[in-house]
C-alpha cells in the first residue's frame, strides 16, 4: 500500500473510519462535496486564502503554489524526502495530570500502559506514562514542580526535556500535543537537512544510551506548526519506548486499535504552513480539498495533505475560510488553542464494528464522546451510493454505531 496511487486520501473532516471489508481500488480521492451537507441556499461563498504552493510532489519552497480543489488535483508520488522517514514512531500529549488523563485514554481506547518516567523511577522533572495498542504509542507527559527540582541530580529520560517550557505550554493550550515523533534513519541528519532547509530547529540531536542493552536512541526535533514538534527517531534501541523509561507489565486490554494514520493540523495559513513543512522535508501533496468540496451549512475550510516516500507519515493542514454562516470550527480551534495546533488523530482499526462498539461503551464511564449521528436519509441512501461492499446487516451497524463512509 505504501507509494501507491490506489490508496484512499485522507478526508478533513472531523470523524475519520475505516472499512471493515476491503474496497476497490479508486484513481482520484471520493469527492468531499458528494458525502458532505451542501452549503444553504442564499450563504455567502466561502474566501480563499492567497495561495503559492510548489508543483504536485516538487518540495522546493521557489515554486509558486496555489490551491486547485478536488475536481483538478492529480495525484503523483515522486518521492521527494531529503532524508529517509519510515512511519510515526508515538504522538505526545502534554498535560497538568498525566495519571489520570493516562488513564482515561487508556480506558476510553483500549491502550494498554507498557512504559513509565515518573518520580518512582528517579525522574523529578516530569511523570510520562506510554500507551499503546498494536503500533499505536501515545506518550502523555506532565511536568513537576518547579521547585522541586533537584540540583544536579537525575537527568530526565529525554535530554530535551524544559520543566519552565512545560508548564508555559499547559497554562497555554492545556491538554494538547507537544510533539508528533517519526522514525527516521538518522535523527542527526534529519535534523542537520530539516534546518538547514529553513525548518527552526527546537532540540539539537541527543544520543541516549541503554545501559542494560548498550544500545542507542537518537532524538532531535524542529518546530512543525504553532508549538508542536516534528520529532525524529532513530537508533539501534529497540526497547518499549526510550532508553530510561521503565517497562510496566500487565493484562493486554486492546480493542482493536492498530496504528495512527494520520494527524490533523489546524493552522492559520495553510499554504505558508504547507510550504514551510515541504520545504524542510520534502514531502509531497498526496489530496487536497477547498471550501467548496468540504462546505458544511455552517463553516469551511480549505485542506491539504502532506505525505512522505512511502506515504505511511500522512499530515494534512487545515486552515479556516471565512464568509460561511457561523465561524468555521477551525477558526474555533485556533483561538481555543491559542494558535496552530494538532486537531485532531485518525486510527486505524482492522474491525471497525468491534473498536467502535467498544468505545460507545465506555462513554458514560469516563470514555471518550463522539459526534452525533448523521441523519436517518444519510443511511437510506447509502446503498446506493455505496452499493454492495457491505452486506445488508452491516449497513445496519453502520447506522447503529453513527459511523461515516466514505
């Protein structure tokens, strides 16, 4: 699947699913307009921003760039990365409280703990706790007390770590992700290309020893958008998630989930964001979608994805238009989160049905809550539109779980 042209894009929309049946192979992304309400009769047309934006799949920051919209983009994968990037390696969430939010996320989606840094392994700067569920790894971090650092003492599993920096960003965005860390050959070179290419560099390469297995880690990061992190990893460690973190043993509670697909920015200008991401990595557009194939009754926005080589690291960047109704949600996002910021995450589950039920189950007990579901005429129609991937008791499911598709 990786570096195909059949793979399906990643839709902008808030609640992203995956089919439980295999479909056909399409050549061009399911057009947002068509599985999307229609804007009302009498709304003002939604604005785009000015766009310059490279050729499809030509990284360079010189080329001119603007948006095309769904009906005229073409799809082209010429594998353009200036340096090697393999998958997401974990996503990091910072917070005030990450034993408790640890546990709710751990309960809500079936991630089981498999790592910890906290104070009963030595770390006084901050308390880590890892989640994970198949290739899924889910980081959730919390600062400690300023004052209680100890001087000179215990250096933090993670060299890069900044206790101030930390509690900046919590009394900033609150619950909200730091960093989203991918594998890479090599984190110093990564680092090295990624810099010298105009991405601002964040942690300089840090090389963090196993004693226990005389491996290596190697980590650095730059700035992606607002105050999250590209993180690059690398290193011959191959421990549960990095050097320093203890392991935590217990019962396998996973409910499907198998790894992170895609991640979902929210940024003011997409296509300054856009040309800054590729610009420093070389990525290249995989779909793009503008207000006009993704317009609600209420708000717009325009959207472009990003992907690497092997398209298995998919980042699409939404940005707000203006002129709808009611105020675009990501204009909503972006003053909630005070600036740019990682909206949202796509999972991927090989049973939707089963992941799904079993998170509806868990929402009155501290779960997660989802969107409400589409209107009763949304599953009516959907055979139609769909035909006959799915059998008839699953289109029932479908409406029963609230679930979308595409």
């Amino acid at each position: 699947m990786p570096g195909t042209t059949t793979k399906k894009p990643v839709s902008p929309s808030k609640k992203a699913v995956t089919s439980p049946k295999a479909t056909s192979p399409s050549k061009k992304p399911a057009s947002p307009n068509k599985k999307s309400a229609a804007s009302p009769k009498g709304a003002a047309p939604a604005k785009r921003a000015a766009a310059t934006s490279p050729h499809k799949g030509d990284s360079s920051p010189k080329k001119k760039m603007k948006l095309v919209g769904y009906e005229n983009f073409v799809r082209h994968n010429p594998k353009t990365d200036r340096f090697t990037m393999h998958k997401f390696h974990h996503i990091e969430f910072y917070t005030q409280d990450a034993t408790n939010v640890s546990k709710r996320f751990g309960w809500a989606a079936g991630l089981k703990l498999v790592a910890k840094s906290d104070q009963s392994t030595g770390n006084h700067a901050y308390a880590s706790y890892v989640l994970q569920s198949g290739d899924l790894k889910i980081a959730i971090t919390a600062p400690y007390s300023r004052k209680n650092q100890k001087e000179g003492g215990h250096v933090p599993p993670h060299p890069g770590f900044n206790v101030d920096y930390a509690h900046e960003f919590c009394n900033k965005h609150g619950l909200a992700v730091r960093a989203m860390a991918i594998s890479v050959d090599d984190a110093a070179l990564a680092y090295e290309l990624s810099t010298k290419h105009g991405a601002v560099g964040v942690c300089p390469p840090k090389t963090i020893k196993d004693a226990a297995t005389h491996t290596t880690q190697v980590i650095s990061s730059v700035k992606l958008y607002g105050d999250v992190v590209l993180r690059f990893v690398s290193g011959d460690y191959k421990g549960r998630f990095q050097p320093g973190y203890h392991d935590v043993e217990g019962p396998d509670v996973s409910i499907g989930l198998d790894r992170l697909d895609h991640a979902v920015g929210n940024v003011p200008n997409l296509i300054e964001a856009v040309q800054y991401a590729c610009g420093f990595t070389g990525w290249h557009e995989y779909a793009e979608f503008t207000a006009e194939d993704v317009g609600t009754v209420d708000s717009g926005l325009n959207s472009m994805v990003l992907a690497n080589n092997n398209e298995m690291i998919l980042l699409p960047m939404n940005e707000p238009t203006f002129g709808t109704k009611r105020k675009s949600q990501i204009q909503t996002f972006l003053e909630q989160n005070e600036g740019a910021g990682l909206q949202h995450m796509a999972l991927k589950t090989n049973d939707i049905f089963h992941t799904l039920a079993e998170m509806r189950k868990r929402t009155h007990l501290g779960g997660f809550d989802f969107m409400p579901k589409p209107s009763a005429a949304y599953y009516k129609n959907l055979p139609a539109k769909i035909g006959d991937v799915f059998t008839a008791a699953q289109y029932e499911k479908i409406e029963q779980l609230g679930l979308l598709v595409d």
